[in-house]
C-alpha cells in the first residue's frame, strides 16, 4: 500500500512487548480509587462543617487567645483638693516604655541612650531585653513627658510606649504624710490615698480589639464601654496652715537635734483636721529608698505615756465632783510624798498652792492629792470619756487606740501614777481631739478630714462652768509663772500644757531619752484651734515640753489664727523670758 505524499508514516503498537500493558486491570481496583477520593472528599467537607459550624465556639476562643485583647481604659484618679480648693494631689499623663526583645538589636549603640534617658546602667537594661517573655516586657513605668519624646526620637525598632497617669503631689514633703502616694498600678499606698482609694479610683473601662504581632490594634470587636473618672476628694486641710505646721515642726527637730517631730492642728468648732505633720517626712514625687522612719504618720501611729498633759482631766473630775474649787488650798510641802512604798515628787517643791496653781506650775504631789479623792472607777470614767484607750475615727490605716487599763487592775500607786500620766499611753492625736473638751466648754467634739460645712455636737464631758475654769489654768500654764511662757503668741490668748516624759526602755525608762510636747488652744476666751505638738529625743541640751515644743505651737498658733482670719484679741508685746517653771515627770 503506498503512503500518500505529506501524511507522517504511522507507529503500531505492540502490546504483548510490554508486561505491564499487555496485563488486565481488574474492574475493582479502579473502583476502590474512587471510592477513596470520595470518602476522603467526605471527610474534608465534614471537617470543614465541623469547624465552621458545629465547633466553631472552640476555634473562635483560639483565635482571639492569639489576637483578640481586651485594653484597658484606666480611668482618671479623682484629685484631692484642700479646704480651699487648691490642689495636693492630681493625675497627669505618662508615657509608659515597653518593649518586643525578640525585635530589639541588642547591638543597637541606641541603646546606650536609652539607657541614659531611663536613668539605668546599660546592663540592666539589656537585662530586662533578654527576659523570658519574647513578646512583651516593661522597659519602665510613667515616665515624663519630655523623656518619653526623646525616646520616640531614638526611633529604636521593638521599642514602644503606653499612655499612663502618674500621680503629682505639689506640697512635697510638707503634705507627705496626709496625702500619701500611689504605686505605678495607680493605687493608694499610705494616708488618703490609701484610704480613700475606692473613691478615688473610679471605674476602667474596656475595648475588645484585634491586634497583629507587634501590637498594633486593626479591629474593633465590640462596643467600647467608657472609663468613669473618679470624683474629687476635698480635704478639711488647709495646705497653708499645712506648710507652716510643718516647717515650724522641722526647725525645731534640726535645732535640738531630735528624733522626730509631730503636731496636729484641729478647728474647735468644727472638728477638722487643719493640719497634720510629722518629720521626718519624704517627698512622695520621688520616693527613693524611703525607710520606717520617713514613712510613719507619727501623730496616729505611735503611742506613748503623755506625761503632765493628763492633770487636766483630774483637775476637772475634781471640780466636777465638788471636791474642790479653783481656789482651795492644796498642802503640797515638802515636794513629795509616798504611796505603797513609792515616793512621788514634784521637780521644784512648794508649800501651798491653790488648785489653779497646781495646773499652773504641774505640781506631782498636788495632783495626785487630787485624784487619791476619787476611785479608780471615776478616773478611768473620765479618761475614756475624753477618748483615751479608743481608736480615733479617722479613715487612716495604722491609727492607734493607745492603752488604758481595766480599773479594776489599778493599784493606789498606779492610780497615782496614772493622774500625771504614767501607766497608761495614748497617741499625739487622740490628745489633741481630748483637749477639744476645754476648748469646746466641756465638749468631746467629733474629728474629721472632711470640710465641714459648721459646727459640731459633741458629747458633754464636763459641765461649762468646770471647763472654762480649767480653761484659765491652762491659760495660767502658758503664762508668766507656769510651764510654757514660750507658748505665748503676739496679738492672741493662749492656754495649754507641756508634758515631758522619760521614754520606756525595756521594762523600765531610760535616762536621757525623753519625749516632750505642749497640748493647747487658741484664743482663750473664744477658742478656734487645737494645737497639739511632740519632739521625740531632743537631745541639745534641753528636753522639757516648755522649751522644746511650746514654741513651735506658739509659732503655728499665730500663723494659723491669721489664715484663719481670726481677729487678734490682745495687745501682746513680745515677751522675754527669763525663767520657765519646769514641769514635773
């Protein structure tokens, strides 16, 4: 057969030349094929129901685990404002450093700056980079402004900053210890912010977004539920009478070379704090290896045996029994006297002196003559009416409620001891607030750190008459003749008492460590102020209560009463003292 021109000649195909080809397929192998594929396709799709339908909850949860955050809106701090609205402590903006370490070149030479800008040796720094977590460590938390802006010039890859608040206290050391201080999560710590902190907080709010690895937000998931602010804290402190209570209190602590200090100013109107102040003190912007000593609020904290600040109260349970009257005579020769084998005695001996006198030159002998009338059981009525043995109501954490035995306990020589105040012990506070019952006509009024809108009820302690008696012992006390002259203030009636006392030492007291503080109020007719002052050790030569804390109340006397806008209500010239009458102890 001829091939016709331009076909291509064809190849036949030798099936039996090939084994493979030239066996028969059986029918079921192909059919086995197919039925795989489709049992596999089957699976696939019932997977894929699976997953988008019946268990897509669970792998829904997984994927907002690796993407899905929840921020939080941190509301602002309310602020805590004075009695006169001026600030002492508010929240402003700070930036907080965070950092990816798997994104950070620990090569980078930026580094170095970085570190110099956070104020930390290189080391630490590559420290916190090399951290565990690859994804998220803080760098440092709030800090200002201005370096959070040089940072971000750095332009460092992996490094990032957070919005933040940081609380600023502008009274510094002068309010440390009213205001207290926040920690980096915006949280009280110490005094009203501490206390306060619920109120102060407020509420955060949310925002459920979707974030890639770097941390950047690329989706809102839900609705964003707003922060709600805290509201402001208006305080009954004034931040004048604050600064100068403070700045008297720590002169006097450096001049004789003290321990520490405390003093406390309370309105006897209306029961507010004014002023409270202690020293050391600490500077709550910068709070740097801050130790016990800075951080105590001593005024609420410690407790100790207050010494002659007590006859007072003995002197006014007497008169309000009848027992005695302003005038009588009290036989307190020769300066001491014994009880159950102790001897009691008075620092300077004398003959007869009239009740007023006794609270006027501190007489040991003559109190005791006074409280050995009543029993035991009308002593410590009294003493716990004033609020001794009870802790002050005040919101601040640590106050103490000092100790005041069970009568019943008492010994005739402990009942002694007890009337010019040894063998029972009480704070620097609760001793301002119980001198509010002479300053008050015989009232206990209530303290608060609020501002009051006017004056109290308190609870009557002593009849009117009985106190405004006592009154004008304590204004003889502060004056010529008595314990304190120093006390004494230009333009302004004074009256109070000093106290000195040994301090405890071991199961007995010591020799030369002493507490000293004066007790009173202002005007004496019309008294407005309480104003209660300690020196803990003093240890410059001199250590009673009338030379060591009557002029740092004198001193706050009068700048408070002129802040307060109290009219002066005498002609005082400056006085020169040449004598002070030395309490007994």
């Amino acid at each position: 057969m001829k091939q016709r021109v331009g076909q291509r000649p064809s190849r036949s195909i030798n099936y039996s030349a090939s084994p493979l080809l030239a066996s028969k397929t059986p029918v079921w192998r192909s059919k086995f094929i197919v039925a795989a594929l489709a049992v596999a396709f089957a699976i696939l799709a019932g997977r894929a129901t699976y997953v988008q339908v019946i268990g897509n909850d669970f792998y829904q949860r997984q994927g907002e685990v690796r993407f899905a955050r929840t921020l939080e809106l941190p509301a602002n701090r309310g602020r805590i404002l004075d009695r006169n609205g001026l600030l002492l402590a508010s929240s402003v903006v700070a930036q907080s450093i965070w950092a990816i370490p798997e994104d950070v070149n620990s090569a980078d030479p930026k580094l170095r700056d970085l570190a110099k800008l956070l104020e930390m040796p290189l080391a630490e720094l590559k420290k916190r980079l090399s951290n565990e977590d690859k994804t998220f460590v803080w760098v440092k938390r709030q800090v200002d402004e201005p370096v959070a802006r040089q940072i971000a010039a750095l332009g460092i890859k992996g490094i990032y900053q957070r919005r933040e608040y940081k609380r600023q206290y502008p009274e510094g050391e002068a309010a440390a210890h009213v205001v207290g201080f926040t920690n980096v999560e915006d949280r009280g710590q110490e005094g009203v912010e501490l206390a306060f902190n619920k109120q102060l907080a407020g509420k955060n709010g949310s925002r459920r977004v979707i974030k890639d690895r770097l941390g950047r937000v690329v989706e809102d998931v839900r609705d964003v539920v707003p922060p709600v602010d805290g509201p402001d804290l208006q305080l009954s402190i004034d931040s004048k009478v604050q600064f100068f209570a403070y700045e008297k209190l720590r002169d006097a602590v450096r001049e004789h070379k003290a321990r520490a200090g405390s003093a406390v100013v309370l309105d006897a109107q209306t029961g507010e704090v004014l002023a409270l102040a202690n020293y050391p003190s600490y500077n709550p912007n910068r709070r740097v290896n801050l130790t016990g000593e800075q951080l105590r609020n001593r005024v609420l904290t410690d407790s100790f045996e207050p010494g002659s600040i007590m006859k007072p109260f003995v002197v006014a349970q007497a008169l309000e029994k009848g027992l005695v009257s302003p005038g009588t005579p009290i036989h307190t020769a020769p300066g001491r006297m014994t009880i159950g084998g102790s001897t009691i005695t008075d620092a300077h001996p004398n003959d007869v002196l009239s009740v007023s006198e006794v609270v006027q030159k501190s007489s040991n002998v003559g109190t005791v003559k006074l409280a050995m009338q009543m029993s035991p059981r009308e002593m410590w009525e009294t003493y716990a009416q004033a609020g001794f043995g009870q802790k002050p109501q005040l919101p601040f954490p640590g106050a103490v409620s000092g100790r005041l035995r069970p009568y019943k306990t008492w010994r005739p020589i402990e009942q002694a001891t007890m009337s010019y105040g040894y063998g029972l012990s009480a704070s620097l506070f609760q001793l301002a607030q119980a001198y509010t019952i002479f300053a008050r006509d015989g009232e206990l009024i209530p303290v608060t750190l609020h501002k009051a809108d006017g004056p109290v009820t308190g609870v009557r302690v002593f009849s009117q008459k009985n106190a405004q008696a006592v009154r004008k012992m304590l204004e003889m006390a502060a004056g010529p003749g008595g314990t304190a002259p120093k006390a004494q203030t230009i333009g302004y009636s004074v009256g109070g008492k000093t106290g000195t006392a040994r301090k405890q030492e071991g199961k007995g007291y010591a020799d030369k460590k002493y507490r000293s503080w004066f007790v009173g109020l202002a005007p004496v007719e019309n008294p407005r102020i309480v104003v209660a002052v300690m020196i803990d050790e003093p240890n410059n030569g001199v250590f009673y209560g009338g030379l060591v804390a009557a002029p740092v109340f004198s001193q706050t006397v009068q700048q408070t009463l002129r802040v307060l806008g109290v009219q002066p209500d005498m002609n005082v010239k400056p006085m020169i003292v040449t004598e002070t009458v030395e309490e007994s102890f």
